[in-house]
C-alpha cells in the first residue's frame, strides 16, 4: 500500500523516521515517500498498458515540483486545471504536448497561456467555451486538439461535494446535447474537436459506474462516428480510490480488469487522469500535541495541524486514520482501520487550533493516550492536503519534505510572518 511503517517503536517513511523528520524541520510537516509515488504510477501504468494509454497525472491533487518531477521521470503525463497548474508543469520541463487542460472556467488569460506553450489537448467543457478556445486559436493562426467532457448521468457512490458526472453538475455537457455540440463545431476552423472526454467523480471505490459511463460514453462515440465525424481519443478521466482506512479502494489490476477490455480494438487513443490514488498514501501529515483537555464527557487531543493544513475531514467528513509517531510498547497498530481500539486506548477527538468548531482532524477514535509534546502521524494525506492549505487565522503553511530511502530533502520551506504579509505592504 506504502511506505511507512513501525520500526524499533518509531514510525518511518522509507528508512527515514518521522520524530527525527519533525526535530529537523519543526511541525505541521508533510513528509512524502518517492518510492510509494513511483509505485503507484507503476501499477496504473502496468495494469492499462494493453492500451498503450497517457497516464495523465491529475496536478491538483499534490501539485509539489519536486513530486512533478520524479512523475516526469518515470513517463507521466499530466493533467492541470489552471494556469497556475500549467505554469508549475512547464517549469519541470515537461513536453507541452504531454499536457491536458481541464476544467469548467478557464479564462482567457490561461487559454492563451496554453495555447502558447503548445499543449496536448483542451478538455472543453460547454459551447461558449469551444466558441472561445476557436476564436483564440485562429487569431494565433493554430488549431487546438479539443476534447469535450460529456456527463453520462452515472452515480459515482461518492460524496456529494466530489461527484461530477450526473447531468445537473457544473461540469460538461450531457450526453443529448453532446451529440448535437459535436455536430456544430465539427468544421469550426482553429479547433479539432477530435475527444470526448469523461469524468465522474472521486474516489470513486466501485467499478461498476466506470463500466457504465464508459459503456454510455462510447454509444456517443459510435453515434457520432456513424455520422461522419472523426473521434479519435477518449479521456477517461480519473477519481480512482485510495486507502485511507483499510483496503477500500480496488487495486489498479482490479479497475482495468474491467475497463480494458470496453476500450481495446475501439480505435481511440485512451487517456487517464489519476491523482489520488497515485499521492494519498505517499503523503502524511506530522503534527504535535500542544494540550490536552475535556469537556463534559469529551476529551480532546489538540495539535499544531489544523483544518488550514488539512481540510478534507471539515470539507468532505474524510477518514484519515491517526496515531502517535512513537506508541507505548504494545500499542504499534495492527491495521489502518475506522473501528480500530486497542486495549489502553482512549476516545479522543483530535483537534487543531483554528477559531472554528469544524477544526478537527480525527473524531472519535481510540488513541492512545497522548502527552503535551507527543507526535501524531495523520495518513493517506498526500492528495488534496498541502494542495487545498490555506492561510486562515493568519497560520502560515507547513513545510514539506520528500523521502527517497535513507535520504530525505526539503521541498518547500514553511512559510514565515513575513510571507504573511509580504504582498501587503504597498510597496
């Protein structure tokens, strides 16, 4: 599944342990296992590779430089969602045309942005959108290989907040109507429409909606080819699921087993889009305990991490299954799991220091007990944790630090007051 794990009584990433990570370089810290990235991008790439398939790495779900860049290395293409996103994979190095460009409101500024550098493919979501991307494109005097994102109206079985692809979302076109947009802008000048393109949501831990929407997604690509129309390329898009507590998720062999054989002998070039099944379980979070406290009948835990670093628990109700870096002897836990309670333990929330009663990490678990000064490991926190920090309560932005067996690296210093306040002063 990962990388860390218990040894001599100290939890470690690699061969590197935490409490040694976190005297070094202070806490909230993320700390990322190379190793677990490269396989996990391994073992989407070995199990789709029938399909000879770009594995698009979703940039917004753990967007580091340094984590883009061993992804380059080991053949990932990507898929951003913003200039910004676009900005941080051109600055790796990586081949534009290695590039997908998704996302519902993408201005103009960006379009432009992308344009320039020549990327691979736009995912377009809605009319107005293809109408703007033609216009941009002729005025360059370049065509823009376009993919339009479809909503096959399939239920991801998924939290509300991350599920995409029924029809009254915000995202894509539903399916009536694609056929009907794909018509209107076959012959438009400055755009090859050539893609479809279909997402529905994240995590997604069933394989049956995959089935389904692919199965919906390619009658539109037969309808359409029936036409007269060129499709050339279906993006399937990602929301595969991690492990956050326990073994949920299916495996990548197990997603494929499935989906490969929809697409073989289809004529499409296949594009995914994974993210957090590559970076959830390479990343934790570190923090420390400040206090303890009870109120009433609840005792809490509050540590240095708070909903600033990581807010999927606040955002989503997301499990993140945590213990301490360095347990009571007998307390090393068997399994990551919701309902794990060992014997000595006690029920704790696990809170942060933000003013607002939605700031927690952890509630009701069975932690062992924890003093002033203890550290805490929170897991599977690689994906859309140090991506969705914040800034809230004027809390400056943890560090992160990438672990490549007995050897780890600062890639991102914590942030300073004067970062704070930087862009502030008018000057």
């Amino acid at each position: 599944m990962d990388d860390f794990s218990y040894k001599q009584g100290t939890l470690h990433c690699e061969s590197v342990d935490l409490q040694t990570l976190a005297r070094q370089f202070g806490t909230p810290l993320y700390v990322y296992s190379q190793q677990t990235i490269v396989d996990h991008y391994s073992r989407i790439a070995g199990a789709f590779a029938s399909l000879a398939p770009k594995i698009c790495y979703s940039v917004k779900s753990c967007s580091n430089l340094s984590i883009l860049a061993v992804l380059k290395e080991v053949g990932a293409c990507f898929d951003v969602v913003s200039g910004g996103e676009l900005a941080r994979a051109l600055e790796v190095g990586v081949d534009p045309k290695r590039i997908v460009f998704a996302g519902v409101g993408k201005t103009d500024h960006e379009i432009n942005a992308a344009l320039e550098a020549g990327i691979g493919w736009f995912n377009v979501e809605s009319e107005q959108e293809l109408e703007t991307l033609a216009s941009l494109a002729a005025k360059r005097d370049t065509i823009a290989q376009v993919a339009l994102r479809v909503n096959p109206d399939v239920d991801p079985q998924t939290h509300r907040h991350t599920t995409t692809g029924k029809r009254e979302t915000k995202f894509g076109v539903d399916l009536q109507r694609a056929a009907r947009v794909f018509e209107a802008f076959a012959k438009t000048p400055a755009i090859n429409l050539a893609g479809v393109h279909v997402h529905i949501g994240s995590p997604v831990n069933h394989i049956e909606p995959y089935v389904e929407s692919i199965k919906r997604t390619l009658d539109l690509v037969v309808q359409l080819r029936r036409r007269g129309l060129t499709i050339s390329a279906m993006n399937i898009g990602g929301g595969y699921g991690a492990h956050y507590c326990g073994e949920e998720a299916p495996t990548a062999a197990d997603y494929a087993s499935h989906i490969v054989p929809l697409l073989q002998g289809e004529n499409l070039e296949v594009m995914l889009e994974p993210g957090r099944s590559i970076s959830a379980n390479a990343g934790v979070l570190i923090a420390e305990t400040i206090f303890k406290k009870s109120s009433g009948e609840k005792k809490f835990v509050i540590v240095d991490a708070a909903m600033t670093d990581l807010i999927r628990p606040a955002l989503y109700d997301a499990f993140h299954f945590v213990w301490p870096i360095t347990p009571a002897r007998g307390m090393i836990p068997p399994r990551r799991s919701q309902d794990l309670q060992l014997e000595g333990t006690e029920l704790v929330d696990v809170v942060g220091p933000v003013c607002e009663t939605g700031d927690f990490l952890a509630k009701d678990r069975w932690l062992p007990p924890m003093a002033r000064g203890d550290l805490i490991c929170i897991y599977s926190a690689g994906a859309y944790g140090f991506s969705m920090s914040n800034q809230y309560n004027s809390r400056p932005r943890a560090a992160e630090v990438l672990v490549h067996g007995d050897k780890s690296k600062l890639i991102r210093r914590r942030e300073t007051y004067e970062d704070l306040v930087a862009l502030e002063r008018g000057e």
